[in-house]
C-alpha cells in the first residue's frame, strides 16, 4: 500500500495544481491524504477548499486541525486510510463474483469474515508513507507540532505486524528542487529527530510540484529495491532497534 500524507496548512502559491498532481498519483496506486493545520483565525475558505480537493482528487481523506490534536488525526487518517485501500481492493475481488454488487450485499456471516480479512490485512499488508511537509514561513510556529506527531506515528506503526516504511519531504526546496527528501524509506526513524533542524521555513508554498517531486520517488523506487528491503527486514527480525523502529 502505497500512500502520500501532506501536511500543510495554507494555499499553494507556485506552479503546477496540487489537485492535478493528486490525481496523477491515485491513478498510479498511490493515495493521497491532507492534514490542515491550524493555530490561529481560519484558515480561509480557499485553503479550505483546496485541502479537500486534493485529498478528493488523490482518492484520500482531509482534516482540518489545530497543533494539539495533530499527532491523533495522523495516526488516525493512516489507520483509517490504510484499511480503506484493502476495502477498495476487496470490493473489487467481490464485485467479479456478484456483479455490481459490495461487501454490504453479502449474507452477514459471509460479510462477517470479510470485514476479518480486511482488519488482519490491515495490520499485515506492506505500507509505504511519504510524509510531505509544509515548510513555508507560515508553518513555522507549528513545526514542533509537526515534529511530536510524526514521532507518535512512528511509534504507532511500530504495533503492525506487517513492514510499515516512512520518507520525510519538506517543501520548498533549494533552487530549482520543489520538495527536499529529508529521510528516505526507512523503518528506523531515530534520527528523525535531527531531520528538523535542518528544514529552513521560506515563504513560497510550491504544493503541487512538491506532490509531483514525492510521485517521482514512489516511481524509482523499484520491485527490486524494495523487496530487497523486505528481505533485510526479515533478516534483522528481532535484532532490529526499539524505541522508534517501525
């Protein structure tokens, strides 16, 4: 399962259409879901709007936040997303068997062991989690904020059974780069820590492109790399380090 966690909590500003780039990505398997954060005032019917179309348009969900209630709505939109992509995949499986039909439209007991399937699938299946953060100057009070939940996340998907995998992004990049790869994909996020002292807040809000930028990971990264991630995954088994490991 492959899935985009955009952080942000203003309008784009500079180049392409985020609302595009989000579609670019759900048609190429891979969800997008947006946090808006707030502190202040509101954060206007345009970022509003804008939050929901691209979360509409990259097959996700959207939240509307304050700082406190972050590291919750992060672990709970992952959670809540991840067993909605097994959802989409299992009623696509039972729609060849009846039709135009849904899980609904099972007997109960069938659609009791349905909906069993699916929740041990959510905590099995493979995840891959691109964090993209807002680093505009507007973000700047939050960024703490921003830090503490990624950190409660990590420690949330340490509890699946199945590989959980983070990369960080911050946006804006340096030059001519719309987004910065901060970490890349890892299960050990120690270091996550040190990750934030080197993100500089400037004013431009490059959204869409910083989408583009992270769709471009997901396409180099290789069937053959990331199996040969599992399988060292597998290896380390119980050796691997506590704490944050994921």
């Amino acid at each position: 399962m492959k899935q985009i966690l955009l952080i942000t909590d203003g309008c784009s500003n500079v180049g392409d259409s985020p609302v595009m780039a989000a579609a670019h990505a759900f048609q190429e398997g891979i969800s997008v879901n947006v946090i808006g954060v707030v502190d202040y005032g509101t954060i206007g019917e345009l970022g509003g709007r804008e939050i929901e179309d691209i979360a509409k348009a990259g097959g996700g969900l959207s939240r509307i936040v304050g700082s406190p209630q972050l590291a919750q709505t992060m672990q709970m939109m992952t959670r809540k997303t991840v067993v909605q992509t097994i959802q989409v995949a299992v009623n696509k499986e039972v729609q060849k068997i009846l039709g135009e039909g849904s899980i609904e439209d099972l007997p109960p007991a069938k659609r009791s062991q349905v909906v069993t399937v699916v929740d041990d699938l959510s905590e099995k299946a493979p995840l891959r989690l691109a964090l993209l953060i807002d680093a505009s100057a507007s973000m700047k009070p939050k960024l703490a904020a921003v830090e503490e939940a990624i950190r409660d996340l990590a420690l949330s998907l340490e509890a699946r059974e199945g590989v959980s995998e983070i990369a960080v992004f911050h946006f804006p990049g340096t030059g001519e780069e719309p987004a910065v790869m901060d970490m890349d994909w890892s299960r050990n996020v120690t270091g996550i820590r040190s990750l934030f002292g080197k993100i500089r807040m400037k004013g431009t809000t490059p959204t869409g492109p910083a989408i583009f930028r992270v769709l471009d990971h997901f396409r180099y990264d290789t069937l053959d790399e990331h199996q040969g991630r599992l399988a060292a995954y597998a290896e380390e088994g119980e050796g691997m380090p506590g704490g944050y490991v994921v």
